[in-house]
C-alpha cells in the first residue's frame, strides 16, 4: 500500500502512570496529526482499570498484549524498573508478529516510554524511526541522557559525600531529592539505569510531556544548550502538556458529593495507581485530615509496608479491604466533611471539579500536570522514582505546592494538618493558587493550535512523513 500518512506503533509499559499518557500521545497523534495510531498495551494484571482506561478512547487501534508473568525470573522483591524492563522485553516478540500481520500501513514511527528500549532492534529491522517519550519532566529526560557522559568521580561524591550532580543548564540534584540508581553507582539499579539511557540516547528523537513555561531553564538547557546536541543525535519536541482528557464524565458517588460543595472547599489526597503507605501512617493521614477541619476526598489503599510502590501493578485489587485500616470511627465522624474511595477514583474529574482546591500527591508527573491544568495547588508528598524532584520543582522553583519535611519516619498528623490547612485556608495557599492558575493558562496555550505542543506534533509528523516518502521511494526506485 502506498501512502505517505505515517502510522505511529506506540508500546504503553506496564503501569496506568506509563499507560496513560502514551493514549492522550495517540489520541492527539491521530486526531490532530493525521497519524494511524497502533497502542499496543503492556499489561502484567491490572486488567480491571486498565480497560476502564481503554474504554474511553473511540478510534484509536489497541493491542492487548497478553498478560506477561516474569515473576519467576526474578528476585523476591526485585526493583519495580527490573520487572517493567524483563515484561517489556518478553512483550517484543508479540508486538512483532502483530506488526507485520497488521492490515494498516506498515508503522513508519515506534514510540516508546524509556523502559520500552528492548523494542529499538525490531524497530530497526523495520526500518522504522524511534522516539521515546519522557512522559516526564525536561529536567529528569536532561539527566537520563546526560548520564553516560556524567562524570564517574561527581556520581560518586554524590552517593558517598552527598554532593550535588550537577546538569548543564539545568537545576542541580540536591541529595536528598536523588533517584534511586544514584544512591549506589556500583549496584544493579544504576547499571540498570545506565544500559537504559546508553540507548536512549541513540533514538531518533525524544518527546517530553512538558512545556516551557513550566521548566524554563530545562527545556532550554535540553533543547537549545545542547543537552541533548552533545550527547545524543535525537530531535528533541517538548509534546507536553498532555494530560487525561475525558470524553464522557463517569458516574461516580464521589462526583455527585463534589456537585454539593463548595467551590474549591475539598482537598483531594492521592497517591498516584502505585503509592501505598504503612498503616501506621494511614492512621496519621486519617487523623490529619481530620485534623485540618477541612472537607476531602482521599483514594484509600490497604497498607504496604516498606514498599511505597506497592500497589503499582495491582490497582485494581483489593476492593474494599482498605476501608479496615482506618482508625476506629473515622468514615463516620467525617461522613458530612468527606469521602473516602477505596482503590481508585475518576482523578481527572475530580481534579477538574470546581469543588477541589487542592491535592495532596506524590508527585507522580501526570498528576502533577493534572493538578496544574486544573489550576490546583498541591501538598507535595513524594514516595519514589523521580518524585522528590518533581516536588522540589514544585515548592522550590514554581512556588504551587508545600512540601512534607522529609524525616525518615512518620509524617504525623500535626504536620499532614498544617500543611493542608497551608494550601487550603492560608494566605500563603492564595499565592500558589494564583501562580498555579497562572502555569494553566499557559498550559492550555501550549496546547491550543498557536501553541507549543502542537507545533512540536506537528513538527514530528513532518519528520515521519519525510521518512514514510523517502522509504516509498526507495521501493519504487
Ligand atoms: N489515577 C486515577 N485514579 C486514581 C489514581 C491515579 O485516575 O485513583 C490516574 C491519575 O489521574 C494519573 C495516573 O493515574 O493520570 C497516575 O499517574 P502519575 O504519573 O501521577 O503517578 P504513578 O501512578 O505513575 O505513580
């Protein structure tokens, strides 16, 4: 078949976090850019939200891949990058054949999240372009590719003396706010990290959910200060920022208890698909909450101890079951104030919900894009991956959330008490609500047809259709 719209094979790796804005990047790919968009969806057994996800997204040809156990190659307990790295690359021979199988053009763009680099040799065999999407900030997507070429003796005065690494153009990262590979320069996980960013740096280009305004010196230092020019030939389209858009709003209790508060009067307390707590510090977050006198929603989990990503591949278990760890009395003496939602909620609709007017997160990247598109400040509560730098960037360079004080333990309710009442009742919480609505005025121009993400998408879509013409001439010469 001969035509030059290019089609785009996007692999989605486990995890709603991974899942999630790689189908806003195929939704706008095809109904912006005239793309034929493939998703092909890793799954390992969140099956239940994952199609709740997949329900919502008319046109766009998605893959199932069948579910992938790697359980049993590997450690008790392996790190959560080693199992999505070993199920992404047990993945690559069924998006192969289904490829080749597919009734579509044959795809001229593979488009992967950086745990997808397993599928970069089939992508070349197929002659097809690569990308990979940081569905993340400008600064994290510098710092992965700037890895190779980080010199050995700051990584280790980083991990030994708490030095900071320094980025070009880029803000420094601090110790305290590190990524867990840095922590160790000789263990698994930083070689891990390594061998990833060694062939990240080889793609054709990169896309980055993000936009200038929110990273101004990032996305400059990425683009413009050479970055990504000295240490990778990839172009570089900051894409972002491409949040959750709902087509149709769901029925949900919660939403109907939003429609009968007032404006921006609850706190919305979530901790991404993965973020789980001990129960000691459940509790603390209960009493806190209560606490604050204010009204709340907050997504309940059953505790994980030791293990702040716990429920990332299994969101949808669980049910009810978490509502037991609540102290003794708690959903009753708060029942006209606020909601508790075991597992999962519509956190897109309720970020957009007049009623919220703020949210305590993790720091996961989507919810942080969320909460800004919505105009919501934030209490910044991070648990792991890049999420403390995330909150550094937050509270320190955008001044639109408060930030929980890190120390080691428990964070008691006192302190998850003040630092809503901060955001929530204080003068202190109107200036980051000012700024924060600010960063989503910006946000929707980056989006609109003048703005940035869809000149970046545009620019791409040229760059795939040069390479769909040239490939059809070569056949035809
Ligand atoms: N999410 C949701 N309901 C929940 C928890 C999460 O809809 O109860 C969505 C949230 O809106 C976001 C994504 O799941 O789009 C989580 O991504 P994020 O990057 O914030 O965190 P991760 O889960 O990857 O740690």
């Amino acid at each position: 078949m001969v035509t030059s719209k290019p089609h785009a094979a996007l692999i989605a790796s486990p995890g709603m976090g991974h899942l999630i804005p790689m189908v806003e990047l195929g939704k706008r790919l095809l109904t912006h850019h005239s793309f034929h968009v493939t998703i092909f969806v890793v799954t390992t057994d969140s099956a239940i939200t994952t199609s709740h996800i997949l329900q919502q997204t008319s046109n766009l040809n998605i893959v199932l891949v069948p579910p992938i156990d790697v359980s049993h190659k590997l450690p008790p307990n392996p790190p959560l990058a080693a199992r999505i790295l070993l199920t992404m690359l047990d993945s690559i021979p069924f998006v192969h054949s289904s490829i080749l199988s597919t009734k579509l053009p044959p795809p001229s763009a593979l488009i992967v999240d950086m745990f997808g680099f397993a599928a970069f040799p089939m992508a070349r065999d197929l002659g097809m372009l690569i990308y990979v999407y940081f569905a993340t900030s400008a600064w994290f997507s510098a710092v992965t590719v700037y890895v190779p070429a980080m010199d050995k003796k700051m990584i280790e005065s980083h991990a030994e003396n708490h030095e900071p690494l320094v980025i070009p153009g880029c803000e420094a990262v601090w110790f305290d706010d590190t990524l867990e590979p840095f922590l160790s320069p000789i263990g698994e996980m930083y070689q891990g990290y390594l061998t990833a960013a060694k062939e990240i740096v080889t793609a054709d280009g990169i896309l980055m959910n993000t936009w200038q305004d929110l990273e101004p010196a990032a996305t400059k230092a990425v683009r413009e200060d050479g970055i990504l020019g000295r240490f990778t030939k990839a172009e570089v389209y900051s894409v972002g920022p491409l949040v959750r858009t709902v087509e149709k709003k769901p029925e949900a209790a919660v939403l109907s208890w939003l429609d009968g508060q007032p404006a921006e009067s609850v706190v919305y307390v979530s901790f991404g698909s993965g973020g789980t707590m001990s129960e000691v510090q459940m509790r603390e977050v209960a009493l806190g909450l209560e606490l604050s006198q204010q009204r709340f929603v907050w997504v309940v989990r059953p505790p994980c101890e030791g293990d702040a990503s716990g429920s990332f591949f299994e969101v949808s278990n669980g049910g009810d079951v978490a509502l037991n760890y609540l102290p003794e009395g708690f959903v009753k003496r708060t029942e006209a104030v606020g909601v508790v939602v075991p597992m999962w909620a519509p956190q897109a609709e309720i970020l957009g919900h007049p009623a919220t007017g703020g949210f305590v997160t993790h720091c996961g990247w989507n919810s942080v894009l969320e909460s800004v598109l919505n105009g919501v400040p934030m209490v910044a509560w991070p648990l792991y991956a890049e999420q403390k730098m995330n909150a550094f960037m937050l509270s320190e360079e955008l001044g639109v959330a408060v930030r929980v004080a890190e120390e080691g333990g428990v964070v008691r309710r006192e302190q998850v008490a003040e630092l809503v009442r901060r955001v929530m009742v204080d003068e202190e919480g109107f200036g980051m609500r000012k700024k924060v609505k600010e960063l989503k005025v910006s946000g929707e121009k980056a989006l609109s047809k003048v703005g940035s993400s869809h000149h970046w998408l545009c620019q791409m879509s040229k760059d795939c259709e040069a390479h769909v013409q040239g490939s059809e001439a070569k056949v035809s010469s």
